[in-house]
C-alpha cells in the first residue's frame, strides 16, 4: 500500500443542524454499536426516520470532556457497495457530510473480515477511528491485536473496548477528544488495469461533502446503480467518456470489477491481520461453541429451536401470559370488580344510552377497549416480548436465520426474514417495518404478505393457545394447516413473482447469557412503543363499534358475516368476533376468547374458528403500515386475497372435517 495525503476535509467543522459536532457510528450488524451509542449517549435518544425512507436512525448527545457531540447510530452496512436499503441509508449519512468523526466499530474476534469497510472509509478520506469491540470476549478466546501496529498500518487511531462492561471507553473518548485528521493514510493499489481506469474517472466525479472523489470512482467502476446515475445526470456532460472507460475496463479484467475489487480489499485486510491480528493458539471448542454449532445444523438445530418455541411460546407466553395472568385480569378483577363497577355508575348517574354504551356496557371504551387491551393483550405481549428479549440478547437469532435459510429460499427469501418473521410473533405491525432491511423488493413483498396472512401476532397467538391448550388435538390442526400455508403460499408466490435468488451473509454473534438490564431495556422499550400504538386503537375500534351499533351498520356487517360463518360451521356469534378483527385481530381472538370461555365453540368449530381468524385481514394499524411500506396498491391487492383465501380454507378445513368424521 501506498501513502496518500489527505485533505483533511471533514474534521474541524460543526455540525449544520446545531452547531455541535458529530459523530457518526458505522459498522456490520451485530458488532455491539447500539451497545456503544448508549453507552456514549446515555437515556438521551430519538429514532427517527432517514428523509426519504422507511429506515430509522438513532439518534443523540454526549458530552466528552466540556464539549458535547451529536451521534448518529447509523444501520448496518458490510461494503459502502450498498445491496440493502439500509446500507444505502448509512452510505448517504456518510457521504452527506458533517460528520467530524466516524466510528467504525468493529466485532475484534472477527476483525479479519470486518477490516474491508475499515480500508474503504480510509480511501474515501473520512475521520475514521477503528474501534475494535468485544474486547474482552476476543482475549477470552486468547486472540491478541497489536492495537500499536494496527494503528501504523491503517494511519488511523484504534481502541480497544467492551461496550457492555465499559472497558476502554474512556480510551476511547480521550482519542475523540483529540482527534485530528491524518496527513497520510495507506493507498490500496489495485493493478494497473483498476488504477488506470480510477485515475481517469476520479477528476470527473463530484466533489462530494462526504466521499472522496477516488472512493466515488471505486464505488462507479463496482457497479453502483446511484452513483451511474448521478454522474449521467449531471447536465451538460456527455456520459461517452465514462462509459468507454468502463466499459475498456471490464474487457481487459479477467473477472468483473464488482468482484475484484473486494478481493483486493479483503486480501490487503488479510496482510494486515497476519501482523497485527494472533488467533488462539488452542483449537478446542468450548461447551458454548459447540452448542453454537448444534443450533445451525438440522439434526440439532431443529430440536433446539422446539425445544425454544415449547418452553418460550407455549409455556411462557401462552401458558403463564395468556392462562395464568389473563384470567386473574379478566376473570378477578374485570368481570369482578371494574365493569360491573363501572355500569352501575354509569346506569345510576348517566341517563342517555347513546353515552353509557360508548363509555361501558357490552361494547363500550373501558368494559371493553381498555379491558381488551390491559386483562387479555398487555400480559400476553408483555411475556412475548420477555422471551423475545431474552433469545435475541443470547445470540441464538442470527443462528436461527442460518438454520432456516435453505427452506426459506423456497419460498423466495433467505435467513435474513428470519428477525421480520420471529418479530411477527411479537407484533405483526413492528414486524412488517423491519422487512425494509430485506435486500430486494420481491422479498420485501413475500415477506409482507405471509406476516399479513401466516403470521400471528403475540396477542393473537396467545389468545389461541390459550384456547386450544385444552385440546391438543385442534391445536396440532391448527399448526399444521398454519405452517402448510405459510410454505405452500410461499412458494407459489415466489414462483410467480420474477427475480433472482437472494443471497444470504450475516456475522454471527457468540451465545452468552441474557444480561437482565438489557432483556428489561429491550423489553420496556417495545412494549412502550407498542401500548402507545396499540390502546389508540382499542379506543378507536370501540368508537367505531359504538358508532356502527347507533347507525345500525354494526348489525348490517354482522348480519352478513352471520351467513359466511354457518357456511364455515360455526355460530353466527362468531361474526361479531371476526367484525372486532377488522379492526385488530387480536381484538377479533379475544372475541373468540369469550365464545369459547361461554362453551359456545366445539372442538372442530375451536379449530376451524382459530385457522380463519389466524389468516384473517390484517389489522388497521397493519394495514396502515403495509400501505407506507409496499403502497396503497400492493397493500389492498394482499388484503383483498387475504380475506376470501381465509374464509375458503375455513371452509374447506370444516367440509374435511365433517367428511372424515373427525371430531377434535
């Protein structure tokens, strides 16, 4: 590697917004930046969106010494190549300029393969400081890392640190506090073919607040969509020059430029690493990774993962969320104490009907919204989002991505829909946002429609094991029929829909035990966005229930729903529950709920009721952000095939049952 001279561009300059400085923090998926952001910014956070996206962006403050820093918790990126939306988001914050600072923080166990993005950020000229994470883990193992040579090799500080226990973050402020841009960082040489063509290309790019104009013509010549199309853009430049050169280029080249110029990448971080990078010197495995090893392979992985799906959902969520804790909420203290409490207040001081049905009765805000939403829904994904909390901080979801990667490509995804599809179970709403980080729009797409049709939310699901936790046989019948149609409708979509196979890389974490603090940060924060999202919505769909009941429509839909529920077996009550679902569909299984609790359902009426409202419309706040995510036109085509596909398997589940003679 050569020496270049930077120009020093970005340090030394406040940031536009406020005044203050900036720090940005890049670097792989699961490398602990989050860890980091709060460990530098304390309680002091605001996700928002990236203009333009769906993508969220943390942001904060920290004070270092007597200044104070504006930090950006930037999403994952492998390569300034981007191929997700959120690469795409993380390279526009960094080439938009203002940043002072770049963090890149890297996984120190895994720093041969991380050390990629480290050269590109130093060839695009940003203030970079590696900070090598996971410290303690990497000595732990026995690895070592000449931090001494390592910062002498790239020109660039570097600190070792654990964000989780705090080690070496005061080092690391103290390099922040006196960070000034190099003179000279290492220049990768690229053959004369590669050089020949950036030396051409480089005079012509932007000068770009964020890149520099050599790092422009690298991401140009790798075949990157935005940056072509920003340079044709430009008006008043012919695009011939630019186009020959490329096109010279990848004639003389043995092998694409979008191929060798990571390989060059990745062989001069392996240079580096063989100086500066020592591996364990014993070679035997721990009880914890060979256990790492057993939940990424079928023959092992598979009872694992049941064994997690048993104790987690069944007996976590849904035997002690939704049996133990939603009956004392609705049968000891709701149907108790609160709502007959309430109706004999609002019966003895309210005279008019109109208010007394809005405020309590059968369908009212409290004896039913608030009721639904704090005795039945807040246990159930409270206790979901423990066990969420608790496998995710393990380490154990990123191995659950690899183990599902092959049959997820039949139906048109890869391990990667493994977090969207797991946070399904949680809240199909949250779930439905995180498909953004899925790499191409058919995926995105495929996804959206099976957590729309297969995919039941935590409230939901536990509201069903809790109803069919008596009777095992309509609850395998549910299951079956469920994960059959989550494949089957998988794999036609993703026959019908064109477009390539996706690739699939993720870093995988090391296993280690849940730390309580961060399972109840983890926690408290979803169930803070959720009951803020959710309890809206109960309030609004018991309004609109009211409204419907007073302008008769409530009865109308309910009329009419009546007859599609005796052709699917079941009472003509269970049209007012799948009404409720329409506007949430744990609202419509907790309507479920009571039938059964009333011992209005048999156990095929039980099974046929649960696959139907399972693959039933999706909720309003769904809905909402489906139409956000995919578009108004790609959300009601999924709704309109969703709602007469659940009914005909309703049926078609009820007509086999009768013509088998099964009685569940």
């Amino acid at each position: 590697m050569s020496q270049r001279k930077g120009c020093g561009c970005q340090g030394g300059q406040a940031s536009e917004e406020s005044g203050l400085k900036k720090i940005v923090m890049v670097g792989n998926p699961n490398v602990g930046k989050s860890a980091l952001f709060n460990r530098l910014t304390g309680s002091y956070v605001v996700v928002s969106n990236y203009p333009g996206t769906t993508v969220e962006v943390s942001r904060g403050k920290c004070r270092i010494g007597t200044e104070e820093f504006n930090v950006e918790d930037t999403p994952g990126m492998y390569s300034l190549v981007p191929i997700t939306e959120e690469e795409r988001v993380s390279r526009d914050i960094l080439r938009g300029g203002g940043a002072n600072l770049v963090l890149h923080v890297v996984d120190a166990k895994n720093l041969k393969r991380m050390l990629s993005l480290t050269l590109q950020l130093v060839e695009a000229d940003l203030p970079v400081v590696l900070v090598l994470n996971m410290i303690d883990e990497a000595e732990r193992l026995g690895i070592r890392i000449d931090t001494a040579l390592l910062e002498q090799k790239l020109g660039i500080p570097v600190v070792a640190i654990s964000a989780l226990s705090g080690k070496g973050v005061d080092s690391l402020k103290e390099k922040i506090a006196s960070y000034h841009h190099p003179q000279e960082t290492p220049e990768i040489y690229y053959g004369e073919t590669i050089e020949g063509a950036l030396n051409a290309l480089a005079p012509i790019m932007p000068v770009d607040r964020g890149l520099s104009q050599r790092a422009l013509a690298l991401l140009l010549i790798q075949g990157d969509a935005a940056i072509a199309e920003e340079e044709r853009a430009l008006e008043g430049r012919s695009t011939d020059f630019l186009d020959a050169t490329l096109a010279e280029l990848e004639e003389k080249l043995e092998e694409p430029a979008s191929y060798t110029v990571p390989m060059i990448l990745h062989q001069s971080a392996v240079n580096i690493c063989t100086e500066t990078f020592a591996p364990p010197a014993s070679k035997s495995k721990s009880f914890a990774n060979r256990l790492s090893s057993w939940t990424m392979r079928p023959l092992t992985g598979v009872p694992i993962l049941l064994l997690v799906l048993y104790f987690g959902l069944y007996k976590f969520v849904g035997e002690f969320g939704a049996g133990t804790i939603v009956d004392f909420l609705e049968a000891d203290i709701f149907e108790v104490y609160l709502n007959p409490w309430i109706n004999g207040l609002l019966t003895t001081y309210v005279p008019w009907a109109p208010v007394r049905d809005l405020i309590g009765m059968d369908y009212g805000i409290i004896t039913l919204g608030i009721r639904y939403a704090i005795a039945i829904i807040l246990p159930i994904v409270g206790t979901f989002f423990i066990a969420f909390s608790i496998i995710e901080d393990t380490g154990y979801l990123p191995r659950l991505a690899l183990l599902v990667d092959r049959i997820f490509k039949k139906i048109g995804l890869n391990g990667r829909a493994v977090i969207p599809m797991t946070l399904g179970f949680g809240c199909d709403t949250m779930a439905t946002m995180v498909t953004r980080t899925l790499e191409t729009k058919r995926e995105r797409i495929i996804a959206t429609l099976l957590l729309a049709l297969a995919i039941p939310c935590s409230a939901q699901l536990g509201v069903i094991l809790g109803m069919v936790a008596e009777k095992p046989a309509a609850m395998g019948v549910w299951g079956g029929f469920m994960l059959f149609i989550f494949l089957f409708v998988g794999f036609l979509t993703a026959r019908l829909m064109p477009g390539d196979r996706p690739n699939f890389y993720m870093e995988v974490p090391p296993l280690r035990m849940p730390r309580p603090g961060a399972v109840f940060m983890k926690t408290y924060t979803r169930m803070q966005w959720y009951f803020v999202e959710i309890l809206p919505l109960f309030i609004l769909a018991s309004v609109l229930i009211w409204l419907g009941k007073i302008t008769a429509t409530f009865d109308v839909v309910v009329s009419w729903l009546s007859h599609v529920m005796g052709w699917i077996g079941l009472p003509k009550e269970a049209a007012v529950a799948f009404l409720f679902g329409f506007f949430r569909r744990d609202y419509g299984a907790a309507g479920l709920f009571d039938l059964q609790q009333a011992g209005a359902l048999t156990g095929n009426q039980l099974a046929v009721a649960v696959i139907t409202l399972t693959l039933f419309v999706p909720c309003i706040a769904q809905f909402l952000i489906m139409k956000k995510e995919r578009g108004l036109k790609m959300a009601c085509a999924i709704a309109l095939f969703i709602f007469p596909f659940a009914f005909a398997v309703g049926g078609m589940v009820n007509a086999l049952l009768n013509l088998t003679g099964i009685q569940l």
